[in-house]
C-alpha cells in the first residue's frame, strides 16, 4: 500500500528564527501582557529565545503562517541586558495564573542560550486583571473589620515556632492580645502536628482572643495556618468560618497558585493572610529567578488580602527598593482591584519602627516574632513595647519621648540597641 505524502507541507525559505520575535519598532498595545526580562548575556537572539519560547515558537526554524505570526510575542525593547516583550492576550487563558506562568516564567528558565534570566516585572492587560476576583477585603476592608484606621497594626508569631502545645499556644496568643498586639497568627511551619492539634489549637486559641477583645475592648486577629493538601485545606477554613474566625493564613507559595485561587474562589468571608515561606528559592537572586513583585502581583490576583514584602531593616535580605516594588505591587492603582494590605516581618524589634515607619508608611502590618516574645519581662510587655512604639512614630513622637512613658519599650530599646 502507497503512503501518500501530499498533505504534508513542504518548508519554504520563509522560516521564522528566532531574531524574528524580535522589532525593535514595535509599540505594545494596551491589551498586551507585557513582561520585563534580565537575560545574561543578551543579544537579539537571546531577547528572540525568550520571546519563542514562551509563546508560539521553538528551537528549530518552522515555516510561515500569518495566522501564527499574530500570535508571536515580540521584542519591542533591549536595553542592555533588560528585554521587553509584549504578548498578544489570546495567548493566555483568563483566571488561569498556572496557565500564565508557565508561559512567560516556564521553559524560558531552561534555554542554553542563556546562562542567567530574571522576570522581573509584568503589566497585565484589564481584561486579564478583571477575570481574577482580588483580595475580598483589601486594605480598606481589614480596617473596617479591625476597626485600627489611623496606624500600621500590630501582630506577633507565636514563639517558639514549634513545640508548644494547645494549651500553651492560646496562653502566648492571650499575653499578645492582652498587651496590645492587634494580630497573632501561627508560624509558617505550624499546622496540625501531633502536639498541637489544628482544631484544639483553633477553638482555645479563638476562646483567648474573646477574652482579650472583652478585656481591651479592641477587635483582635487570630491567623490559624491551614497550609494542606488542598481538600484538608478547604476543611479547615471551613471549620475556622463554624468557629466564627475571620481571618486564615496560607503558606501561598507552597500550596500553589490554584490552591489559594480555590480557596479565594470560595467566597468563605475570611480574610487571606499569605505568607510566603520559600519565595527566596525562587527570589533572592539578583540575575535569576522571578521577583517578588511579580509573585506578589499574581498573589494580589489570586485573591489574598495580606502579604509579607519584607522589611529593609529587620533580617530578611531585601533592601529598601525591592521592598517598595513589592509593596507597590500590592498597592497601585490596578483596574480596580482591591489594593492588599503589605507585612513587615522577619527580623522586627521596636527599635527599627521609627525606620521602617520611613519607608512604609501607615498602611503596614508590623509583626515582630522575637522581638515581642524576646523582651526581657516576656510576652505581654514585648507586645506593650510594640504597641507604644507604633503609637509613638504615628503621632511622630521620638523614641526617647516613647521610652519616657513605657518602662515596657525602655526595656526593649534596651534590649535591642541597633
């Protein structure tokens, strides 16, 4: 029997390269996704690779067709090792964040033609921004819910991260509370191990927060940390919305995009505190990777209301720009999605308020783990001292004015001397 080859086409000179992804003429339209690269070492035919690669094209030459030729990204901008590219939309799948990332941050992060590569920034089109819900609460929803309007909030990890038991946890959580802590919220390692049950944790940790809320007459958080297998994870959001919790917290990087898109798709009512436990993995790098600021933009897309975005001053390796960039991810005017509510975490102590407050602002969330639970007379004049001290640089008051009224932050800027 003859095989009958006429259907198959036969390759002209026409050919797409890779330096055909690439004009330099180009002007993005606004319904483009446009995405910011640092490639090492760059040349038109890297910025073409990237460009290939992570949209219609491939190693090899492939013939052309006008119906693929819309749908190439294109390099409209090389700038040393910087590289611009803007995506047609129909390349993406609304409110699919894997689909969109394993575009423009997938095989790209495998070519031999370049030895480093970076995103370090993405535009999304409205029509893409809008087939994501955002945070449900955002900024100006936990102030209303907190009923804090006029300062950064103040919150705590309980420490030490692991090995206390339910009994303990609530009593630490209590101490917080009790000394002005606004938030408390589980470590990102603590979920349900054996000597801390999740839902024993749960209801004695919520029975410590009524007690300190009807004692202080202040609103008070408590994030218990449902990091699980996806189901698992659902069930106990669940079980914190039965107990008439309001906040949870997820390890976001950790469960997945889909996973906390799943639970924000949901529409529980509770607020999503996101912490982003192994994003350095991914981050640190300065030449690769993917920044935070593109993480926390898909996040904030994702449907989270809170996120760690580093401190500049605590001991987490960001300095003040990258902070900033994060922040403002979260924050900038972004087709009328809910703007999240950045946290200032790793490192904190009341002496670096004063700094920290320079470079943020009021619209933070100041949580300090040690530095609360390190002061020498132990929980509840660490949380006091933070306290006093958040109160202090929003009513732009000195560090020693503060100290003269608080024994409490004395002691810790005392304790802690740079």
């Amino acid at each position: 029997m003859d095989i009958n080859f006429i259907n198959i086409p036969v390759l002209s000179k026409n050919m797409v390269t890779y330096e055909d992804f690439v004009d330099l003429d180009y002007t993005p339209s606004s319904d483009e996704i446009v995405c910011e690269f640092l490639a090492k070492p760059y040349s038109k035919r890297a910025a073409g690779a990237i460009a290939a690669e992570s949209s219609i094209g491939t190693w090899t030459e492939l013939a052309r067709e006008k119906r693929k030729d819309k749908l190439m990204a294109k390099v409209f901008a090389i700038d040393n090792s910087r590289v611009k590219i803007a995506y047609p939309q129909q390349l993406f799948e609304k409110g699919n964040i894997p689909q969109i990332l394993s575009s423009i941050a997938g095989n790209v992060f495998g070519l031999k033609e370049l030895k480093r590569l970076r995103l370090v920034n993405v535009e999304f089109p409205r029509a893409i921004a809008r087939s994501f819900k955002g945070p449900a609460f955002g900024i100006r929803g936990i102030r209303k819910l907190t009923g804090v309007h006029d300062r950064p909030l103040v919150g705590t990890i309980i420490k030490p991260k692991l090995g206390l038991n339910s009994e303990e946890h609530a009593q630490v959580a209590y101490e917080a509370w009790a000394g002005g802590c606004d938030i408390v919220k589980d470590d990102e390692n603590l979920s349900n191990q054996s000597f801390n049950k999740f839902d024993k944790r749960l209801e004695l940790t919520l029975k410590a927060k009524r007690k300190a809320e009807k004692e202080t007459g202040e609103f008070k958080v408590y994030m218990p940390n449902i990091t699980a297998e996806y189901n698992e994870m659902l069930k106990r959001a669940k079980e914190v919305k039965r107990k008439k919790g309001e906040y949870i917290m997820i390890d976001v990087i950790t469960s997945g995009f889909s996973a906390v898109q799943a639970i924000r798709n949901e529409d529980l009512g509770l607020v999503i505190h996101a912490h982003r436990a192994m994003h350095g993995a991914i981050t640190r790098s300065k030449d690769y990777g993917v920044s935070m600021s593109v993480l926390a933009r898909m996040l904030r897309l994702a449907g989270i209301d809170q996120l760690h975005t580093g401190t500049a001053v605590g001991k987490m390796s960001e300095d003040r720009e990258e902070v900033l960039d994060n922040m403002h991810a979260l924050t900038d005017e972004f087709h009328g999605i809910k703007k999240s509510m950045p946290v200032a975490s790793g490192g904190m102590h009341p002496r670096l308020v004063p700094e920290l407050f320079k470079i943020t602002g009021k619209d933070i969330i100041i949580q300090a783990g040690g530095g609360i639970h390190g002061h020498p007379q132990g929980t509840r004049a660490g949380a006091k001292a933070m306290r006093d001290v958040v109160d202090a640089v929003t009513e732009k008051r000195t560090l020693v004015s503060a100290a003269a009224r608080s024994p409490e932050l004395k002691e810790a800027l005392n304790r802690w001397t740079q």
